[in-house]
C-alpha cells in the first residue's frame, strides 16, 4: 500500500471569490461615483477622449467616450503597458476642472507601478493623456 499525503488547504479565499470581490468591488465604485447630473446639474454631456502611449511615444491605446447625464461619473482606465496591473483615474482631476467652471481641459497620467519587462527597480511609465469637452445647459 503506498502513502499518499493529503493536500495542504489554502488558508486564503479562492481565486473564484478573488475574482467575483474585484468584480463587486467595480460595480460599488460605479455606483458610488454617481452620475453627471447628480454631480454636475448642469452638464448635458461630457466628451473624453484617452490616449495611452510608451515612454519612447508608441500609442498603445485610444479611446473617445462621451457620457450623458445619466451616466455613472466613473473614468478609469486600466494601463496596457508591461506592469500589468496598472490603473488611470481621471474622474478627480475632471472633477476639479468642471467644478472650476471649465469646459475644455486636459490631463496626464504616468503610470507608476513597477515594470515585469525588465531590471528590478524600474516602473512601468506609459503615458495616459487625458482630453475633455463638456457642453452645460444654457442658463
């Protein structure tokens, strides 16, 4: 008879719960955020346009949304460089601009997160360019 040793548990949640936590926690966020007209009354609607690109210049995403009243105030935007768990949160600088009363602004981003392509100690370092356009209601 041979011995067969059992398997040692994982003390930790599962990767499914991990998943389905990350998944909950998204959905909270947005429904935390509010939505434009909760937070701004008198936009009509918000354009933004997000550009994503390397430290040497190459674009590695773009992206053009415009967002309604009734839309979650929630502009997040995950980096698609060599980190991999990258993130860009552009609601709060947004939110400064508009709360300031203007209506054209732009903001940058650079990612921070340590970088798995290369030598310890480097960060990842893309580039998030950030445009928007927001139109009000006539007062």
């Amino acid at each position: 008879m041979a011995f067969y040793r059992k398997k040692r548990r994982k003390a930790g949640p599962s990767k499914n719960d991990e998943k389905v936590l990350r998944a909950q926690t998204a959905v909270d966020n947005e429904r935390a955020a509010g939505t434009l007209s909760t937070r701004f009354p008198t936009l009509r609607s918000l354009r933004v346009k997000v550009s994503i690109a390397t430290p040497q210049g190459v674009i590695l995403e773009e992206s053009e949304e415009t967002y309604g009243p009734n839309d979650p105030f929630f502009l997040e935007a995950d980096c698609p460089g060599s980190c991999g768990s990258g993130s860009y949160d552009f609601a709060v600088l947004i939110a400064q601009s508009l709360e300031t009363l203007q209506k054209r602004g732009a903001a940058q981003i650079i990612c921070s997160e340590p970088s798995y392509s290369g030598a310890a100690g480097t960060v990842c370092g893309c580039i998030a360019k950030c445009e928007f356009t927001a139109e009000t209601a006539p007062s």
